[in-house]
C-alpha cells in the first residue's frame, strides 16, 4: 500500500512538473531569450513579427485546454510578457463591425479547427474558444463573420452544459 501511493505521489509529481513550462511560468522577462520560450513552450502555432522588430507567439493549448498564451518578444530578442488570453478583457478587444479574422488571431490565437462552422445560408463563419469564465465555469466564446468580408459580425460566450441535466463543469483559472 506504502508503495502504491508512493508511486502515485511521484506520477502526480511529474506531471505537475511537465506542465511548468505549459504556460511559460519558468520563464523570466527581460532575461530569457525567444530561443528560450520556443525551447520551453514548444513551436508557436502562430507568429507575428512587428515593423520594430517586436515578435508574438501564440501557443493554443486546446480542444480540451482553456487557454491560449501570447508570448511577447522585445526587439533586444528577451521576453517582453507572457499572458493568457481567453478572458474578457480580450473578447472585449474584438470589435463587432470593425475587427477582421487577422485582428482576432492576434488577439486570441487560432480557435480549434474542429470548432469552425460556416453557415452557407447566413454567409457566416463561426470560429470558437473554449475557456474558464469569471464564475469557474467552462465557457465557449464564439465570433461570427461574415462569410464574404471577413469582417466580424458578432460575438458571444456561453456556459458550457453537459450531462443529461445540462450541468456546468467547474474549471480552475
């Protein structure tokens, strides 16, 4: 028995290990290098290089995952910020009737292909998130486009209900 939870205790050990480098949490800013951050956090899904040599990366973590990290790199090549962004301050970025597809990739990363729907009789494509709410409850935030423009139409968020009962599942930030 002594050696069961032993055992356990080191599996659950390691895996919190491996996930120290999920979100960056290791990673110092203005001291760790873009080689760095792509050495803990993996290859970036996406990769954004500015005029002033500023770069962002996007790091998905889903289907099942409820974040996104943009990794900010300073022109000097050091990490600027690490931050999550499937949260409200970010949806709220997202301008219906004004914001485009690029916009909302460099504000939120990729959505899960899995989750993309096009509507042929709106003309809409829909492109959707899969986060924790500010009620710890698993959500999904949606924006719709028009299929033509790309321009956003529209967005929402709503709680994720499952089980026969349709109950929300609890999630950690």
């Amino acid at each position: 028995m002594k050696a069961l939870r032993h055992f356990f205790l080191c599996v659950a050990a390691a895996l919190l290990s491996s996930c120290a480098g999920y979100g960056g949490s290791g990673l110092r800013p203005g001291i760790d290098t873009l080689a760095e951050v792509i050495a803990t956090m993996g290859a970036p899904a996406m990769r954004w290089s500015d005029p002033d040599g500023r770069i962002q990366l996007a790091y998905p973590r889903g289907p099942s995952g409820t974040q996104t990290f943009m990794a900010h790199i300073r022109p000097d090549g050091r990490l600027d910020r690490i931050e999550g962004v499937l949260d409200a301050r970010h949806f709220a970025l997202i301008e219906n009737g004004k914001s485009t597809q690029a916009d909302v990739l460099r504000i939120l990363g990729p959505s899960f292909p899995g989750w993309t729907a096009y509507f042929e009789a709106r003309n809409e494509l829909v492109w959707e998130w899969r986060f924790c709410n500010d009620w710890g409850q698993m959500a999904r935030f949606d924006v719709l486009f028009d299929g033509t423009t790309g321009v956003v139409r529209t967005t929402y968020q709503r709680t994720e209900l499952v089980g026969l009962r349709g109950a929300s599942l609890s999630c950690a930030h």
